[in-house]
C-alpha cells in the first residue's frame, strides 16, 4: 500500500502543479534537431539539501515524465518510452540533459523538486523551460530550368531542404554592372511526416533588358534567426545571345546582286549598239571602194591595152621590118 500511495500521490503532484504553474515565466531554450539540450533547473539549495532527501523529476507540457531521480536514485518506472534512454542527469548544475533532439520535442518542460519528509511531499521549487528545437536548412542552390528563350528570359528555381522552422522569406538578388535587384517568391513547401522538416523552393523567371551586361544572381533564405545565401550563379548574357537575324543581311546581298546584273546588261546593251554603227559604215565603204578600184580597173584596161597594142603593133612592125632587111624578104 506505501508503494501505491506514493505513486498516486505524485501522479496528484504533477497534476497540480501543472495548474498551478502554467502561467509562470519560462526560459527561453534553443537546440538543433539531433543534437542535445539542457533543461536547466537551477535550483539554489540555500538548504544544503542532498539528494537523498529529495524528489527531482522533468516532466512535459503533455505531463509525461521524461526523468525521475527519487531519493538520489533514478527512477524509470514512471519514464515515458519516448524518452527512455535519452536523458542524462547532471547532479552537480541540476541540469537534464534531453539527447537526440527531434522537432516533436519542441515545447514547455517543466523541473520540480519535492522535499521528502516524514510527513509528506513538500514542494520547495519549480523551473519552466520553453524549448524550440531548431533545423539548419541547406544552402540554397540555384538550378537553371530552361534556357534562355528568343525573348531573352530564363527560368531558375532556388531549393533548400531539411529544415526548421519554415523560413520567413526566400528571394533572388539580380547584381548587374549599375543595379541589385531583389525579387520575393511564392515559397512551395512540403513537410516530412516523420521528421517534421521542411523543404522548400522558389521560382523567378528572369528578364534580361540590357543584352550588353552580365548578370550574377543570388537566392536568399531568411529565418528569424539567419541569412542563408547560396553560392552566386552567373549569367552571361552575350554568350547565350539567340543568333542574329540573317533576313537583312541576305535582302542586301540580293538586292547588290540584281543591281550588278543590271549594270553589266546595260553595259553590253551600250556595247553592242556602239558596235553596231561602226560596222554599217565600214560595210558602205569597202563597197565603194572595191566600185572605185573597178571603175579605176576598167578605166586602166582601157588606158593600157590601147598602149599595149601600138607597142606591140611597133614592136612587130619594127621587127618585121628588121627581119625583113636582114634576111631579105619581105611579104
């Protein structure tokens, strides 16, 4: 029966100094999930009481029992499973060590000490402590989704994983030559069932007026306590420039082309009727000349064979003549 009673009767305990308690100030504690924190009770001992005279125990918002330390022992009958195993406690700072932290055990805890006497419990202190358990995110990294499109815009998403709490913000930083830009986006979240982290992304479509300019881009992630920044992601515009327009280029090679066939046509137009000219005139005179050189013909075959005729008509009469005096005949 002295078994039972004391067991109910701290069950009572716990329950009214829950009530009573709940509006007492509490400490504010910060730990990182799978790490370790300390729930202090700081208790002064102004009394010089050992722990063999006291009852020293941590117990939840939900009022389970994480450690139990009875009369200088531990105690593990009234130890919730969930915590079994990972408390450890510190005599000397009066501090409960809660290990391997996860995000369910965010919350209120509360430190009570009895002073066990013969006549009872005495309740001689109590500690609260408001825990918030804590989860780094990664390191933001930006991913290209699309390539840089004919209107020169490019599709970029900013992740980050395992976190908590959900961060405040999440943003991209444009850094050109002469500006910094911050454009805010719509955090997609999605929450681990176990866990409790979070993963979150944004997503920016970029424009890029001045063509001329590089770009250099950063995604900013804001907790209540940090700024994470992820690694700057570059952006060369002139090389992703979409290739030039060829119509004007090919338009002014045509249009040189057409005007070099019209001048060469029109100068072997000129030529041709130049040559033409020249060629009826040289066709008249050749026939007037070869006209002259007949009628000059005609008029020296009628000059000469006269000429030639006495010549010969006195050749042969001198010869005649001479024949016949030398030979002496005569017709």
């Amino acid at each position: 029966m002295g078994i039972c009673d004391s067991t109910m009767g701290l069950s009572t305990i716990l329950i009214v100094m829950a009530l009573l308690s709940s509006g007492a100030n509490s400490l504010k504690i910060q730990a990182y999930f799978n790490e370790t924190a300390d729930l202090p009770c700081q208790f002064a001992n102004s009394q010089n009481l050992s722990l063999s005279e006291l009852v020293v125990f941590w117990q939840n918002q939900e009022n389970l029992v994480l450690n139990e330390v009875y009369l200088g022992k531990e105690k593990f009958d009234s130890v919730h499973s969930k915590y079994m195993g990972r408390t450890s406690f510190d005599p000397d700072s009066w501090t409960l060590r809660l290990h391997n932290l996860q995000i369910k055990d965010k919350g209120l805890y509360r430190c009570i000490i009895h002073h066990k006497k013969p006549t009872g419990m005495i309740r001689i202190h109590q500690m609260n402590s408001d825990l918030l358990v804590l989860a780094n995110f990664s390191q933001p990294e930006i991913v290209p989704i699309s390539n840089i499109t004919e209107n020169l815009y490019i599709n970029l998403t900013c992740s980050s994983i395992h976190g908590y709490p959900e961060p405040e913000k999440m943003s991209f930083l444009l850094i050109t030559k002469n500006s910094t830009t911050e454009h805010d986006g719509v955090i997609q979240k999605s929450q681990d069932n176990v866990t409790e982290l979070y993963d979150v992304s944004i997503s920016l479509s970029v424009s890029f007026p001045d063509v001329t300019s590089n770009m250099t881009t950063f995604c900013v992630l804001q907790t209540k306590k940090i700024r994470l920044f992820s690694s700057p992601f570059s952006i060369e515009i002139e090389d992703l420039q979409p290739p030039p327009d060829h119509i004007p280029w090919i338009a002014a090679v045509l249009l040189a082309i057409i005007i070099c066939v019209m001048m060469v046509f029109c100068l072997n137009l000129w030529k041709r009727k130049k040559k033409q000219q020249p060629r009826k005139s040289y066709e008249r005179e050749p026939v007037s000349m070869e006209t002259g050189e007949s009628e000059q013909t005609q008029k020296s075959v009628k000059i000469h064979v006269p000429e030639r005729s006495d010549e010969a008509q006195h050749v042969f009469k001198s010869s005649k003549t001479h024949s016949c005096d030398e030979h002496d005949i005569c017709f």
